[in-house]
C-alpha cells in the first residue's frame, strides 16, 4: 500500500506526543493537516491506528505494532541518509543528543567546545529525565544518550563514559557541618533528606545502595530536579544527595557543602548509550569519540 515516508513520520509523532497538537508543533505543521493525513491512513489501510482517551490519543493494539515498524522504517532512512553524506566528512551534518538532566552540567561544556572545533554543524541538545530518554532510544530519536546505569537488554548497546559519585549536601549552616569527624550513616538518615522523584535513576541508586546497608530515609520531601533539590537545601529545608558533578558552582561560592559520610559516596558512573546496531553519521561517530576522551576534563574536581 502507497504510505509516505511523510504519513510514517507523521504518525510517529502521533504515537510519541499522543496528541495531534503536539505532533503538529513538533513537525512545524498545523494541526487538521496532522490530523487529515492519520485519517487518510486509517483508510488507505482500513484500520483504526487510534482511540480518543480523554484528551489523549492512544494507540489500539494494532498501532503498537504499526508503530515498531514505523520506527524502523524510519531509522533506516535516517541510516541511508548517513551513508549519503559519508564523503561529506565531519565539517556538516546535523548532531541529536539526549541527556539526564544531571548530566546537563557538563555536557553542554563538551557541546560548546565541539561545535567550537567544528563550525556549520547543528546540534540538537534535550535535556530530560529517565523515563523519556529511554521511550525516545526506543523510537530511535536522537544519535546517542548521556545518562546514568542504562537497563538491562531494550535492544541497548552503552560505553562506560567516568565516574558520577553521588554525595551527600547540606546547608553551611545546618548543625551536621563542621563536625570535624565522618558522620555515621544512621545519625545523618536520622535527618529529612530532599529527593528525586520515584521513577528517577538518582533516587533508585539511593534506594539500592541505602537497601545494601540494611537503611532507609525516614523523612523526606519530593522534588523532580537537581536544581532544586539543591536550592530546598540551601534555604535549610534538610539534606540532598547529587551527582557530585552538579555542585561546583554552589561549592565555589560557599552555599552548600559536602559533608564526610561513612558509606558515601555511591559509586555510579555515567553511560554513552545508543540503539544496538544504530549507524552514526560522521559527526555523531567523532562527537562520541570526543566525549569519551574529554569528558573528565569538563567535570568538578571536588577533593572527597
């Protein structure tokens, strides 16, 4: 049957944003034609790709699967493109990189420096959290992933990128600083902590490693970023754990301190992740090289 590879884009953005609106502005088109070539779609192929569930819509069973294919089809047009600008070298092309938004801190420093070192080339940054970095690896959105431990399996290839040690901040003024002695883990737990929110891949690092150590927090207040989590503890409503790789402007400056903990702090380690068998363009294969041999120069020196 005649599908466009327009119909099969249009589509897919459908089913990412479950919205036609959405799909619309992400496509820089307007919204009935969004909405007349999904219509044509189900009747060209005389199946129902959608439902209406309130204000979204959802995917039917069979546009699930439509959906898996859709992506290939779409990923290997984005390959083939690749293949076309091989000779093009690395002075162009267009570069699509998704990061944790803890990972923020030092790779927009690594983008900087690289489209410094290679002018004309695009770049494509999204800073957002677990969750949708994984749905968007799955629809095989951008050429590679910055983030924290990848799961096991979901068709995922990863490199080992540094070490991200999470530690343990407070306030200058809280009653724990300037102690002069590692705390014990219990005394420090006996405090309100400020967290990630549950689904986050800081805060299942935290539960593990508390877990592993027979631990957990008591008190504790919910918050959905490191920014601010780290302002919540320099206003003194409790502790925090972070990347220590977020904090070098605020440890500059004096706002907020780590503090000595036995137990801390939780080894983890960032991760370059992509699609298994994903064909970097040229400038998507030099930027991975340049991650992996510069990142540790553009992160904190913190002295543990």
């Amino acid at each position: 049957m005649p599908y466009s590879l327009s119909q099969i884009r249009i589509f897919e953005a459908v089913a990412q944003y479950e919205s036609y609106t959405r799909a619309a502005e992400k496509l820089f088109m307007t919204q009935p034609a969004v909405s007349m070539q999904i219509k044509q779609l189900e009747e060209d192929s005389g199946l129902a790709l959608f439902e209406r569930q309130g204000k979204k819509m959802c995917l039917t069973p069979i546009g699930k699967e439509m959906l898996h294919y859709a992506s290939r089809v779409l990923q290997a047009h984005g390959d083939m493109l690749g293949a076309m600008k091989e000779f093009k070298g690395t002075k162009g092309g267009h570069l699509i990189v998704s990061v944790a938004t803890t990972a923020n801190y030092f790779v927009t420093q690594l983008l900087a420096e690289f489209s410094r070192q290679h002018e004309g080339i695009n770049i494509t940054l999204d800073v957002t959290n677990r969750h949708t970095l994984l749905d968007q690896l799955e629809n095989h959105e951008p050429d590679m992933v910055i983030m924290g431990e990848p799961p096991k399996g979901h068709g995922l290839q990863s490199e080992r990128l540094m070490e991200n040690p999470l530690v343990v901040i407070a306030a200058p003024t809280h009653p724990l600083v300037g102690i002069g002695r590692p705390l014990l883990l219990s005394d420090v737990l006996a405090e309100r902590f400020i967290v990630r929110e549950k689904g986050s891949g800081t805060r299942s690092a935290i539960e593990r490693h508390l877990n592993k150590h027979n631990a957990s927090c008591k008190n504790s207040l919910e918050m959905r970023s490191n920014e601010t989590i780290k302002h919540a503890v320099e206003a003194g409503l409790g502790l925090g754990i972070v990347s220590m790789h977020t904090i070098q402007p605020e440890l500059d400056s004096g706002r907020l301190v780590i503090l000595q903990v036995e137990n801390f702090p939780i080894h983890r380690h960032w991760h370059v992740v992509m699609r298994k068998g994903k064909r970097l363009s040229p400038i998507a294969r030099e930027f991975k090289r340049f991650v992996m041999a510069e990142a540790p120069r553009f992160v904190s020196k913190v002295s543990l």
